[in-house]
C-alpha cells in the first residue's frame, strides 16, 4: 500500500494571516511529497487472499455522433447473470502532530468501520424505487445501475452487481 502526504499551496496558507502558523516554523516554500511504501501483513485467520482479477464488461453509447466507450465491473446486464465484487476495505488509522485521532475502528458497532460494512453500499434488505420503478432488493450501487440500464435488465432479474465487504483489518 503507498500512502502519501503532501500540502497542496503552501503560499495560499502563508498569505492568508489567520492561516499562520501559531509558532515561529518557517513555510516550506518547496513543498515535497513524502511517501512510504508500507509492508504487507498477513492474513487474518479465516480471511481469503484478494483475487487479482476484476471481472469486466465493455460497451459504448453515441451521443451527438461522436461514440464513447467504457468499462464496468461486474457482468454484462444483457448476459442475465450476477456477479460478486469482492470489496476490501482497509482501514487507516490517522493520528496528526497536534494530537487528533481519527481511528475507524474505535466505537465498536458504531465505528466508522462497522457503520461501512453496514451502509447501503453493502446492504442488500433495501428495496430501490426510482423515477416510480422497482429496481429491486438489492445494494445501493446495484440499484443504480439497475435504474440506468432498466431497457436490459428490466426482464433480466438475475443480472445484478453484488458486493461483498471485506474488512481488511
């Protein structure tokens, strides 16, 4: 995992006075990004290694005669088949020089972690209506794309884009 860290304008912070530093540390007016490159740990017990393939579909629209071509995860909605998005989430624990901590895994079953793994990103219990449509049961994503491409997959209700969460801690 890289992890970087770099002042975007230093000489905005600097001529804005109620944005001077409360000390006497000179601005660095050469900011350089600084960087590290994190070893991997070890998998959990019971946790399954990331695969290294992401499935794809491919597909274009013409808008104004001019064509334009994209890529999706997940399967084709015209296939009529689902597909499982396997979703690491990795948490990083930010702790800054004046002492704040933002820690995604404090708060137990309210943390920032929990509350992720619980969102509609990843519930599947929510039942989508858009524009006076039922997309279906099914994640927030999911849904969403159901809705765009509803002229396939309206009589394909087994095409879906699942995700699954993985915390990574």
């Amino acid at each position: 995992m890289l992890v970087s860290v770099v002042d975007p304008d230093p000489f905005y912070a600097a001529s804005q006075p109620w944005r001077q530093p409360k000390t006497n540390v000179p601005v660095d007016r050469n900011p350089v990004a600084r960087f590290t490159v994190l070893p991997a740990k070890p998998l959990l017990p019971r946790r399954e290694q990331p695969s290294g393939t992401l499935q794809l579909w491919y597909g274009s629209f013409t808008y104004n005669g001019q064509q334009y071509n994209y890529h999706m995860v997940g399967a084709d909605p015209a296939t009529n088949r689902g597909a499982l998005i396997t979703t690491w989430i990795i948490p990083v624990k930010i702790i800054l020089s004046d002492g704040s901590t933002w820690d995604p895994l404090s708060g137990g079953p309210f943390s920032p972690l929990a509350r992720t793994a619980l969102s509609p990103i990843f519930d599947t219990s929510t039942t989508y209506i858009e524009g006076g449509i039922d997309v279906g049961t099914t994640q927030y994503i999911d849904a969403y794309q159901r809705a765009n491409f509803w002229s396939i997959v309206q009589n394909n209700q087994d095409s879906h884009a699942a995700r699954r969460a993985n915390p990574g801690h």
